[in-house]
C-alpha cells in the first residue's frame, strides 16, 4: 500500500519496495512482502548457484535457465506492477577471469530477456566490479539499442573517495577510492546517454557531503536502496534515522526517487509488538504474521506522512516540470487564450505590480494634489488586462485619479479588453468585457495597436510592461522598452525599473536526453523555458546584464558579451555540466522586487550545455556536455 496520503502527489515516491534473496516462489514471496505492506518486490530472477559453464560439466538441471518460476505463476500485471528484477550480483563482464566474463555475459543477457518477456518495468543491475566497466557497459548498451519500454537501473553506492586521497596526500595509493559518480559517469557515457538508463542509489551508514549529494539530483535517479544497518535505534528501541539521512529521505520523495528497503533486521523488536517508534497506527492485517522489515517500512511511511502538502502553484506546475518549452515571441505570435490564463494565475506577480504602481503614485502625487491631479498611466503589452486592473485597484487604494492607456498588439486580446470594437459574433467568443465589467469606460482607453508603431496623444507618467519573459530579455524587452520610452515623460517612471540575468551552471540529465533524442544542432542552439526540478545546481547562479528604465544614455547598446568563471565547490568531487539555467531578478519600483526570486525558482529559461525565475531558461552547447573534475 502506498506510504501515505500527501495532498497533491501522484508520483511514484509514495510506493515502497523491499529487497529480497533468491525464491522459486514466487506467489508466497510476492503475497508475503505485499501482505506486509510493500508494494514491490526487487527479487532476482535466476538462481544465483547458475553458472553456464557448468551445464555441459554435470550441472543438475536438464538444460533450461533455473528462473524463479514460470511466467504463468503470477498475472502479467502482478509482474509488471509488483516486481523489478534483480540481475545476477556476480556477474563481472570485466573480469580477468575468461570463464567468468564469458558466464557473466550469457547471463545478463539471459536474465534481461526473460524479464523483458514478463513486461518487468525494470530490472536492477548489479554495481560495476573494479576501476573499469567497459565491457559491462558495451554489452548493456548492445541491450537497450532492443530494449523494450523497461528501464535499467544499475546499482550505485551513495559513496565519494575521500578529500585527502583525491589531493594527493595519501601514500597508498591502492586506497584510494573511485568517486561513485565518475564510475556512473563513465559507464552512461559509454551506453551513450540512452534514457532506459537510470540509477538505483545505495543508501549507506556515511554520507558524503552535501554538495557531493547535490549531484545526483540532476541524474536519473529511480529508486534509493536504504539498508538496514543503516539506521540507528531510538530510546525506545526502533530503528530510526539520522537528521541528514532524513532530509536525504525528504529530497528524495520530492524528486519522485522510490524507496526500497535492504538487509536483514537489526534491531530485536517484539514481532507482536505494534507500538511504533514513527507513533503513528500500524496497518498490519490481525492474525497474520508481521513482516520482519516492517518497522524500517513504517519509519519510512512515518518521514513520507510528515511532509507538508504541496502549495496549490506547484500543484498547478507539475504537469510543466522538466518539460522543454520553446520560448514565447510575442512580438512575432498572437499568443492564445490559454496563455494568458497560466500567466494570469500568478497571483503573486500580480500583487507585486499593484504595490508598485501604488508607491510609485504616492510619490508622484501628494495628498494635496489627489482630487484634482490625475496621472496617466500607459500599460504596454497590456494582454487580456491583468496589469490594468492591478493598476487601477492601485489608484483606489491610494486615492489617486488614473487615465490609462491598455496598449496591446494582439487584436484577440483587444477583443477581451474592448468587445465593442468587434463584430458581435466574435463577442461571443470572448472571455469578458473587463471595461464594461468593471466600469472602466471614462478611465481606460484600448488602443489595438504595435507599442513600436503607435503615436500616443500624450506622455505618460507612469510606464508599466511585463515583457521580462524567462531572462530579462529575451523577449525584447530592452528594444521594446527603449523604443517605448518616446511616450515617457522627462520624469517619468517605468515599472519595471530595472531587471539583471543571471546563470548557473547545472546538471540535467533528463533534459538533455530529450534534446538529444531530436538528434540535430537546432534543438541544442534553442533556449527553453522549463520548469525546472530533476536538476542538480552546480554553483550560485552569477549576473550577466543588467538594464534599466527610462534609459537616457546617449551609449546605450543592448549588443552585449559578458564572460563568466564558476568555481564548483571542492567537494562536490566531479560533476557533468548538461547546460546552463538562466534566470532574472527584477526591480519593479524602489524596494519592489524580485516578482522571481533567484534562488526559489519555479520556472527558468535553459539552454543546452537556461533558468528565470517563474520559468529558466536552458541552454544545452551545441549538444556538449562538460565533465568537470577536481583534481
């Protein structure tokens, strides 16, 4: 049964799995373990004593592959759903040992057929034995070219070589230990990035440090292996974990990463006892026998439940996480209606504007002056009138008097703004007439026109825009603004006043599979607008061009270059740059800002080898990713 209810999650981190040895019954291990509150079982297919090299020198058996059991024992969809293979834990295909590698190949190969013919989801492989694993690698990526839809997870200790070893200071050098992630770097590398191949982790006693675990967030990572002598004991006598195992724990449910549960016991608990060291009720069916892991399962059940709900917004965003979008022209397209309704809902940016304008007309009109003074407000790119309304509630708060102009290029969202102007056919079709709705008819004036072409009746006070995009500018919001300026009074104001990029470098191993699976340079020179979640953040993020409005320089230019050096922490070990992610702070009106912030960013601009703040943007380099090391 899954962990637990958590208001908003459908992924597959509420299911649990255990880990067990070798059965050849497998309706009495499936039924024990799903009876004891697991939701699958990670179970090897083979007998572990076969060897093919021993069936033609007097190995008992008649010739056939002992699996655990036939296909027809459990329904197709109890092995799909309730089962993940387990492959054969001796196999070295890179062994010195010729009779090994050679039985280790067979094997793979056998094993992974057989759960291909069964429809597993997935299969566990087993860790790569010693400092090479090309020939593993070559023979797994021989597999997955035919792979069905099944993914492979190969097996990963959550361990890093030790900061002395890698500077050089130890004197042994047979001690020195290989980083876990170079050895899953190199072997993705050789398999060539392919998608069906993910990570399972193994969770063990030390944890390396945090940036060290940074790392694997922006890997394939499936499924986390928590062993048993793993966790420590409380007061009462019951397992639980350390503060960073925790937190290890929380990050995973929040990355999808399922939990799998390995080892014998090792804490003596009464079997009949049901006080749990979580205190929550235990589920476990009366007059059954309780399952020997399932104190480990209920902690874990326990850290899932005390997860706060997600936020409505990010409710709304999962559909949009780690999902390549081609970033908006609004200049070049009419955006549609469904557009305008996800911005809309960013209530926050919203509100943001309102104070703005309400400060900016405060300082621009004393108290004296507010019933005979009024300020005329110019929205350009005014869209379906969000911006209008957050202006206009300004002016009623703050007791001044408003004209406004709404100018908008897209004659779809005119139609939304000032129905009238349209066939009647047509209004039908519109969301609303926010003028007549709102009693905006002697305020506000729609003009349906190209802020770049239109001559206004009058300089405004106050300029308002929201072009900023995913990066600041990457939907001409500079030239856009620059040329909007003409309609600016002397001493006017712009809102927003200013805004700067930033980038960082990340690792993004899911996004740069779905670039690559286009198979052309375009799709690598695009910058995205994603939403960014599977990533690994690989350095503070650091500023590259900042601008500002009104802009009356006389050397103003918006062609600009900028170079930049990121230092990855010492001991993040090495790391894969897939891209870098971009984003934008904006200054809206004095201490108005940040509408994103830089470090809470729910969607970015990317571009491979980009991040903004409601969106990042992604740029992946020509299809290159870089392998940083340290040295």
């Amino acid at each position: 049964m899954p962990l637990g209810e958590r208001s908003g999650d459908k992924s597959d981190s509420r299911y649990c799995g255990v880990e067990t040895e070798f059965n050849d019954d497998m309706p009495q291990l499936l039924s024990t373990n799903i009876n004891g509150g697991f939701d699958f079982v990670v179970s090897p297919l083979m007998d572990p004593s076969y060897r093919p090299s021993l069936m033609d020198t007097g190995y008992k058996g008649s010739g056939i592959a002992p699996f655990a059991g036939s296909d027809l024992v459990l329904s197709p969809s109890q092995w799909s759903s309730h089962v993940v293979g387990k492959i054969s834990s001796w196999i070295d295909l890179d062994s010195e040992d010729e009779i090994l590698r050679k039985d280790s190949e067979i094997v793979l190969k056998q094993e992974i057929s057989w759960a291909s013919h069964l429809s597993l989801q997935a299969c566990l492989l087993p860790t790569p034995k010693g400092a090479s694993c090309a020939n593993y690698a070559r023979c797994v990526n021989q597999i997955l070219q035919n792979l069905n839809n099944m993914q492979l997870w190969l097996r990963i200790p959550l361990d890093k070589s030790d900061d002395d070893a890698m500077n050089g200071n130890s004197d042994d050098l047979s001690e020195v230990q290989v980083d876990s992630w170079e050895t899953w770097n190199c072997f993705r590398l050789l398999c060539e990035h392919h998608s069906q191949l993910s990570i399972a982790l193994d969770v063990l006693c030390s944890l390396p440090s945090a940036n060290s675990l940074g790392r694997w967030f922006g890997e394939p990572v499936r499924a986390a292996i928590i062993h048993t002598n793993s966790f420590l004991t409380n007061a009462r006598g019951y397992p639980c974990l350390s503060k960073r195992h925790q937190r290890l724990m929380t990050a995973f449910f929040n990355h999808s990463i399922q939990i799998v549960v390995s080892g014998t016991p090792v804490h003596n608990l009464p079997m009949g006892n049901s006080e749990l060291a979580a205190d929550h009720t235990d589920k476990h069916i009366d007059g059954t026998q309780r399952h020997s892991l399932r104190p480990y399962l209920d902690y874990v059940s326990y850290l899932y439940q005390k997860m706060d709900p997600l936020p409505e917004q990010e409710r709304f965003e999962l559909g949009y996480r780690d999902f390549l979008q081609s970033p908006l022209q609004p200049l070049m397209d009419n955006l549609e209606a469904q557009t305008y309704e996800t911005f809309e809902k960013d209530t926050v940016k919203y509100s943001q504007y309102e104070r703005a304008v309400s400060k900016a007309l405060l300082d621009r009109i004393s108290d004296e002056e507010a019933s005979t003074k009024t300020t005329v407000l110019m929205v350009v790119g005014a869209g379906r009138g969000p911006l209008v309304r957050a202006s206009l509630q300004a002016a009623e708060e703050t007791g001044r008097k408003l004209r406004v102009y709404a100018v908008e290029k897209n004659p779809n969202a005119v139609i939304t703004l000032h129905p009238d102007q349209i066939d009647f056919s047509m209004v039908l079709l519109a969301i609303g007439n926010l003028v007549k709705l709102e009693g905006w008819e002697n305020i506000v004036t729609i003009v349906s026109c190209d802020m770049r072409c239109w001559d206004a009746p009058e300089k405004a006070d106050i300029l308002v825009s929201e072009l900023l995009g995913s990066f600041g500018d990457n939907e001409l919001s500079p030239e856009c603004l620059d040329g909007a300026q003409r309609f600016l009074k002397a001493d006017g104001i712009s809102i927003p006043s200013s805004y700067t990029s930033f980038i960082q470098p990340v690792t993004a191993s899911k996004l740069y599979n779905d670039v690559k699976s286009h198979k052309d340079l375009v799709h690598f020179e695009t910058a995205y607008v994603v939403k960014l979640h599977r990533v690994a953040r690989l350095a503070p993020s650091q500023p590259v061009f900042t601008f500002t409005h009104p802009e009356y320089s006389t050397t103003k230019d918006n062609q600009r270059y900028k170079k930049l050096q990121f230092e990855i922490p010492h001991d993040s070990g090495s790391v894969m740059v897939h891209g870098f992610a971009g984003y934008f702070d904006a200054t809206l009106y004095k201490d108005v800002s940040n509408i994103f912030p830089i470090e809470d960013t729910s969607v970015c601009t990317i571009r491979f080898a980009f991040r903004i703040t409601a969106l990042a943007v992604l740029w992946f380099n020509q299809g290159i990713a870089w392998l940083c090391r340290i040295h």
